[in-house]
C-alpha cells in the first residue's frame, strides 16, 4: 500500500512539474521578439493583390542587409537564373512575390536564431543542415504536385522544427534531458519531449508561427509535420512538409534529434505511391532521386547561416535582438 501510494505521488509530482514546464514555456513564447518589421509587412503586401512589383521592391530596398542577402540567393545555383539579378525588382519578376517573401522570412529566421546554448547533443549546425535540406526536399516534392506550392513548401520545411531553438534557448536542461531520454531508449525526440516536458516542439514551433502570424498553412505543417493525421483535412504543404522530413531522415541529411530513421504516414505515402505497390523504402529511395544535387544547390542557404553565425551581435536596430541576447 505504501508504494501504491508512494507511487502515486512520484505521478502527481511529475504531472505537476509537467504542468509548470508547459506554462513557463507558453510565457516564453509569448513574450518571443516578433519578427523583423520589414518581414512582417513584406509578409503583408504580398498577401494584398493591389500590391505591385515597385511596391515590394521599395519596402525591401530600404534594408541593405537583407537587399544584399536576398540577392545573394536569387544569383545562386539554387533557383539558377541564366543571367546576373543585380535589382530587388527584378527579382521580385523573375521569383515572383511568393519566392521572394519567402526568402525574405528565411532569412530573418536564420538571423534570429543565430545565438543559443550548446548541448553535447543538439548540434547547432547539424540542426540547420537538416532544417534546409527538409526546405530542399519539401520543394523537390512540390514540384512533383503542383510548381506553384514550392516557395510555401520549401520555407515550410525550413521552419519544421523551429520549436527545439526555442527549448535548446529557454529550456536547454529539460531539452537536454529529453535529448538523451531519445537517445537512451530510442525514443523519437517527440516522445521524449512530451515525457520529459509535457509539449512537443512542433506545438511549441506552431505557437510561434501563430504569434508571428504566418498563414496558416504553415502554421499547420509546424504543428503537426510528424502527425499529418491529427489534422481532419491535412493540407497538402503538410503532407509534403511530413514527407521531406522523412526524406532527410532516409538520407542522413543534418541531425533531427533522435537516432531513429524515416517514418512516413500511410496518407502520405499513398499520396506519392499514386496508387503503385511499392514499399515505403523503395519510395523513399525513388523520391531521393536528384536531392544531392538541390542540395548542393541549396549550400547558399548553409553558407548564409555561417556568415550569419560569424556575425551576430551586429544586427541591423530594426531587427532588434536576436533570440537569447
């Protein structure tokens, strides 16, 4: 009786330890830096259609920084324009103002989460290699579906896991005990988390989008990018977000944060499966097809990391400070 009871308590106490974790978190990210102005009204011009090319072109041109990155990236490999992009504006007309957006909100992430604790098993830049690979191969998988989903797919695939910035900044010991508690008994960082800390970083990323205000479509491929499932009528830049995640768990793309391989939904593998009798691995190494080569493409975006690393501490006033100053 007295180790039902003592039992009963250790329960108790760790659902309430639970509880606080999750309302320390929750004040956390509300009280997280918004982003950038200039994102935050690029993000709503774009979504204007009175909006024109001159007028993003303007609101970019205003910030040197991110003008000279965003271009950066438009003369890279990775979206391989014959010729030079040497103007915001003609950027905007040859990417388009989804693209554009997009990078622009790529980038300012990549910015503020530059600085953070370390942790023997959370590496910093293990991390963004698979957060941009899962941005390479979610455009990849757009592509097989529909050109026009690629500019939300692959900045959905870069932000899949913003969450674990969060926990490795705010909460690095929980975080770190949830990261060997995956490790130890080869759980998936999800499971390990919700034991550990009673929330996922995929809630928690989805928090974050909400209060930054991202369409909700990619609200819902953060929230929920291992369980497209748990939402009634998933959208498909989800299931392709889910999708590109396995993908770079099947090639060994970065570091997720468990040692688990790739899992991938029945609903998604059906929808790219079209109906043919093949397995999950023989799937996934049929969509594996020409990802080195877009990743190498895409080492822009790792290149523009590093830079950003060896820069931190001088960000431009608008930006405020990044995350954990």
């Amino acid at each position: 009786m007295a180790r039902r009871s003592q039992k009963f308590e250790m329960s108790t106490k760790t659902e309430m330890d639970q509880k606080q974790r999750l309302r320390q978190v929750t004040e956390k990210v509300i009280g997280l830096p918004s982003l950038p102005t200039v994102v935050t009204q690029l993000i709503n011009l774009v979504g204007d259609p009175a909006t024109s090319a001159r007028d993003i072109s303007q609101l970019i041109s205003a910030d040197q920084a991110l003008t000279a990155k965003i271009l950066k990236v438009a003369n890279s490999a990775f979206y391989g324009f014959p010729r030079k992009i040497a103007t915001v504006q003609l950027a905007i007309v040859v990417l388009g103002f989804e693209t554009v957006k997009n990078l622009g909100l790529s980038v300012a992430v990549l910015k503020r989460f530059q600085a953070g604790k370390a942790h023997p098993l959370f590496d910093r830049q293990q991390f963004w290699e698979h957060a941009i690979g899962c941005g390479v191969a979610a455009r990849m998988l757009a592509h097989k579906r529909s050109k026009k989903l690629e500019p939300e797919a692959f900045v959905a695939g870069i932000l899949h896991d913003i969450g674990k910035l969060i926990l490795i900044e705010y909460f690095p010991d929980e975080f770190g005990e949830a990261l060997e508690l995956a490790h130890e008994e080869l759980l998936t960082i999800s499971e390990a988390e919700m034991k550990v800390i009673g929330v996922t970083h995929a809630e928690i990323g989805g928090w974050l989008a909400e209060k930054w205000n991202l369409p909700e479509t990619l609200v819902q491929a953060i929230t929920h990018h291992h369980d497209p499932m748990a939402m009634e009528d998933p959208n498909e830049i989800l299931m392709i977000t889910h999708a590109a995640n396995a993908l770079t768990r099947h090639n060994h793309v970065g570091q997720a944060g468990d040692s688990l391989g790739a899992s991938l939904s029945p609903e998604a593998s059906a929808m790219f499966k079209a109906g043919r009798d093949i397995s999950d691995e023989d799937l996934l190494a049929e969509l594996s097809e020409g990802l080195e080569v877009e990743l190498e493409k895409a080492r822009v975006f790792n290149d523009l990391e590093a830079e950003l690393f060896e820069s931190r501490g001088s960000d431009d006033d608008d930006e405020g400070e990044p995350v954990g100053a």
